[in-house]
C-alpha cells in the first residue's frame, strides 16, 4: 500500500557514457571497429579448428567453445550499446533488462567454469601425459563444458530472478551501459540485506572457486615443471599454460573488482571503464593471446588458407 501514488519502473535509461556527449560518434566508431575485428578472428579460430585436423586436440576443442562464449556475451552487450551511442534515447524495457542481465550473467559465469576446466586440461597434459588422451577423451571435454554451463545457468537465473522481483518504483536512471548487477541493484526500491548477502555468495562461488581450482592445478603443474631436468623442456612445458594464465588474471582480476567489493565502495564511473574492458576489450586480445602468438595455430592457419584458395580455383 505504500507504493500506491509511486510510478512503477517499466524501462531503464543507460547513462554510462552520459559524461562523454561528445564524444559518443567517435567511441561508436573505435567500438565498431573493434567488435568487428572480435568477430572476425573469433570466426577465424573457431573455423580453423574446425578444418584442422591437427587442432582436434582437447586444448583446441576448449579454445573453441572460449571463442564461442566471448561471441556470444559481446553479443548481448555491445550491439545495444553501439545503437545507445548514437541514440537520443538510451532505454531499455524493464523484461530486455532481465533478458540482457540473464544472459550476460549466464555467459559469464560459464566463462569462469570453462577457465577452470582448461586449467585442469593443462594440469592433465603436463602431470599425466602418458593419460591425457584417455582423461580428455571426447565425452569428459563436452562434460567438462556441459557442467560449466550448468553453473552458469543455474547462478544466472537465481540472481536475475532475486534482482527483479524487487521493486522498482524509484529512479529508472541506470549509471552503465547494460543491466548489470550493482547498477540495477542500486535502483530497487528496498532489498534487503540477505538479498545483497545471497548474490554476493553467489558471486564468490563464481569467482573464488574455480580460481582456486585453477591455484590447485597450477600449484601442482608448477611442482612437475621444476622436475623436468631440461630448461628447453621447463620452457616449453611452461609456454603451453602461459596464455592461460595471462586470460585468467585479466578475467578474474576484472570480475573481482567489479563483483567483490563492498557495496560502500560502489563507483559507476569506475565498474563503467573496467566494464568496457571485459565486454570488449578482453574478447578482442584473448584470442591473439591464445591462438595467433600460438606456432601450431598459425601453421594450420596457414594451411585452412592454403586449402581454402584451392578450393575456390
């Protein structure tokens, strides 16, 4: 009875980039432009893989699906923000707020199991080589896979419907780009402290445990390289988790700040610059890190073209 004379929120407005009116034409070209190039080398790794042979290894088939998984998350967020930067009215509905929150929080909670399950693949193939082939058969990599979208559903959805069985009759002015967590949060009329207490569980759960099954499998990855007696072999041995480790730092040291904080240090100019970072810098330089530095990729790149040139003659 209390909201009686209050308005009820049916659309937000995005104010991420509010601060910038000037400069919204020149950040929808560099986005563009990026996005588009994300895209494209994305297609490349996933369509390389897919034509090499040589690539059907299990490393390969989780650098695929990570591709895929950065695509579609870019997907749901960058389209809309690249339409708001040229928009007059940046709005979004109150269900396409739910939908975009679902479906980024889904995807990105699947990345953290899927980082996890590639720590555990490189654990594997440096601890056990003589057994990699039969601990990452086929079905245990689609398991692997299946399980970390499961997470990722089963988190996304609980914390999505939490948020927005919440009212909303205040102020429907978002300070981001997208319906993220915090920014929504902070616009419900009242939750209360066990709300804030469950997705901060849950955020934890996301974050600090497949962390500290990738700490696991390095931990003892490390202890096996310093028993190779060759420093060619430590190297190369070692060379094979590097780029892992490079994707993983940037990606829970992003999500942490964002997700792990106390609500008291909440800054929207802040989560908005390291958010552009995650949504679309970190899906541009994961795959150059990964796989166009990578000599075994590169040359079955080389071949896919090759192939494919005598193909089309």
């Amino acid at each position: 009875m209390e909201w009686v004379n209050e308005t009820l929120v049916t659309e937000f407005v995005f104010l991420g980039f509010s601060s910038l009116a000037g400069l919204q034409r020149l950040l929808f070209a560099v986005f563009l432009l990026v996005y588009l190039f994300m895209l494209g080398t994305n297609a490349i790794i996933v369509s390389t893989i897919v034509l090499d042979r040589a690539l059907h290894t299990p490393m390969y088939f989780f650098l695929g699906v990570l591709s895929c998984s950065e695509t579609c998350y870019t997907f749901v967020i960058v389209p809309k923000m690249l339409v708001d930067l040229l928009a007059q009215k940046k709005t979004i509905s109150f269900l396409g707020c739910a939908i975009q929150m679902f479906s980024f929080l889904f995807l990105i909670c699947s990345h953290s199991f899927l980082l996890a399950a590639m720590g555990y693949d490189r654990y594997v193939a440096i601890c056990n080589p003589l057994r990699y082939t039969v601990l990452m058969g086929f079905r245990v990599c689609v398991g692997l896979v299946a399980a970390a979208c499961a997470c990722g559903f089963i988190i996304s959805l609980v914390t999505t419907s939490m948020i927005f069985h919440l009212p909303f009759h205040s102020s429907n002015q978002l300070h981001h780009f997208f319906c993220d967590v915090s920014p929504v949060l902070k616009l419900a009329s009242h939750h209360s402290y066990l709300n804030q207490l469950v997705i901060f569980v849950l955020g934890v759960f996301v974050l600090v445990i497949p962390l500290l099954l990738i700490l696991i499998s390095y931990v003892l990855i490390i202890s096996a390289i310093l028993k190779i007696p060759s420093s060619v072999g430590r190297y190369k041995a070692f060379s094979t988790c590097a780029s892992h480790l490079i994707v993983v730092t940037v990606h829970y040291g992003c999500a942490s700040f964002i997700y792990l904080r106390p609500k008291s240090n909440y800054s929207s100019s802040q989560d908005t610059l390291i958010s552009v970072s995650y949504t679309i810098l970190t899906p541009l330089f994961n795959p150059m890190i990964y796989s166009l530095r990578n000599k075994e990729f590169k040359s079955a790149l080389q071949r896919a073209m090759i192939h494919t040139s005598y193909s089309i003659n």
